[in-house]
C-alpha cells in the first residue's frame, strides 16, 4: 500500500500527516482558510488520501505553517512512492479556472527542482499569502524529489491563478504516480 505518516515538531510548526497515494479521506486543518481549501483541492482532484493537522504560529503569520507543510508532504510523497517502481513518472496539465489558467509538468525523478511563473494580482487570499504558493511549492517539490515546473498563463485573480496551480499539480501527480505494469522504474539508468 502507497502510504506514509509523519510528524515534524519545530519551534514554528507542530504538523501530523498522513497520506495514501490511492485515495481515502481528506481532513485538513492547518489554520489558515485558504490553504485548507488548496490542500482539499490538491487531494481531491489528485485522488489522495490526506489528513494534516497543523498547529502553526500564526501569531507572526501564514509563512512557516505553509512551508513546513509543504515539506512534511512532500516528505511523505517521497516515503509513499518508495524506489518509485511502476509509475508513469511524467505528467503535464492544464487547468482554466474562470479567466485564469495555469500549467504544470513534472517528473518524479528524485532529483528535485522547482520552475515557478505565476504573478498574483492580489496580495492576499483570505487568510492566505499569496506569494506562500511558491514557498509551498518549493518545500513539496524538494522534499518530494520532483522536478515541476508551474506557470500561470494568464489571469487577474489571485484566488483564480493559485487555485488553478493547486489543482494543476494535483492533476499531474495523479497521472504521474499511477501503476504500470512494468515492475521497474521508468529509467534508461535502471533506478531512479
């Protein structure tokens, strides 16, 4: 079964998780509105399992909640995938959400890397930073061994493009993770 659980306890965060890359609840609390809504839509449209429980000093503000979630999932993913046998390994996607749309391509290579192009209009989603998509983005892909490259096209709200990015990145995961039948990693090399 594709399925990891972590804590991480800092200074900043306290943050328990729990995902299944084939599907189960989703239960998120982290806090902020906004970012429970993203993550919601992340496993949704991903078709994960997910449970996250943060506790985050929000007293300063959304930063540290944010990233260190994105690390811990990130963490998981990784522990989930395992030697990463059998899986398509590549996706790309688009998502239009109203006037704005977004694009993701990714590769589950174990060498990490982030491309980020996304400007948001709005500084704020609710509760939520805007400029926190790529903090988020960076500490998942790092911490998941993901190359992504994420672009909003176009777009002139800031809910719109973000949402759009979210759910872009859970489409591609979805297909990037799912089970061939080959029983190896899909790699000239052998191993990925």
């Amino acid at each position: 079964m594709r399925t990891a659980s972590l804590t991480r306890k800092t200074r900043e965060t306290d943050i328990a998780l729990s995902l299944n890359l084939d599907g189960g609840e989703v239960e998120i609390n982290t806090g902020v509105g906004f970012f429970d809504h993203m993550l919601t839509a992340l496993a949704v449209h991903g078709g994960f399992g997910l449970k996250v429980k943060v506790k985050g000093d929000l007293e300063v503000d959304d930063h540290h909640t944010i990233e260190d979630t994105g690390i811990v999932l990130g963490m998981a993913f990784a522990k989930a995938l395992g030697d990463k046998s059998s899986i398509e390994r590549y996706a790309s996607f688009y998502i239009p959400m109203d006037e704005a749309l977004a694009f993701v391509s990714l590769d589950i290579s174990g060498r990490p890397f982030l491309v980020f192009d996304a400007n948001f209009p709005q500084e704020k989603c609710g509760d939520y930073t805007s400029a926190m998509t790529v903090e988020f983005m960076r500490a998942f892909a790092f911490n998941a061994g993901i190359t992504m490259h994420v672009k909003s096209m176009y777009g002139s709200n800031s809910h719109h493009i973000i949402e759009a990015i979210y759910k872009a990145v859970a489409h591609s995961l979805k297909q990037a993770v799912k089970l061939t039948d080959t029983g190896k990693p899909l790699s000239t090399k052998g191993v990925l």
